[in-house]
C-alpha cells in the first residue's frame, strides 16, 4: 500500500481527502477495507446500508484515492472488489521550506 503525503502547496487534494474521511460511513469502510477485501454488496451487509449507497460512497473515496476498485465477474453480473489504496495519509499544514 502507497503512503500519500500532501503538504499546502495541493490545498484542493487535502480538502478532497479530508472530505471523503470525515464522513462516518465512509471512514467505516476504510476500515473494513484494511483488513481485506470486500465488494459492494458485503460492504452494505456489514454496515446494514444499501448497496446504492455504498457504491456512492466508495466513488468518493476512488476520487480522493484511498480505494481502488476493480470488476470480477459475479452470480448474477459483475461485482465491484474495493481494496485500500494507501496505508497513511499526512497532511502537512505548515512546511517552513515553502516560504
């Protein structure tokens, strides 16, 4: 797994990954997501949501980059496989070698 660290010369990025953390749902499934993984149907079991929710959800986190998804054929279609992208993420508000 990738460590990303943005400093304040990407203020677009950080707010985009704080964002997709600072939701409760979505930090649960970064969670889940660490210790294996899972599709979106599993997903929306483990945290008693619905699979269109979910889905919404990890689209988020696909932005900020802290997810990576892949299609593996299922029972009945395809199914989403949702994997953690990063291990950390440091944002570093004041680096005094950029004044």
């Amino acid at each position: 797994m990738d460590e990303i660290e943005l400093n304040n010369s990407d203020p677009e990025q950080i707010l985009k990954i704080a964002k997709a953390i600072s939701s409760k749902t979505r930090y649960r499934i970064l969670q889940l997501l660490t210790k294996k993984e899972y599709d979106i149907s599993r997903l929306a079991e483990e945290l008693n949501q619905t699979e269109a929710n979910i889905s919404a959800q990890v689209k988020q986190l696909e932005n900020a980059k802290l997810v990576n998804s892949r299609y593996e054929p299922g029972n009945h279609g395809v199914r989403k496989i949702c994997k953690t992208a990063v291990s950390k993420v440091s944002f570093i508000i004041y680096d005094p070698g950029t004044e």
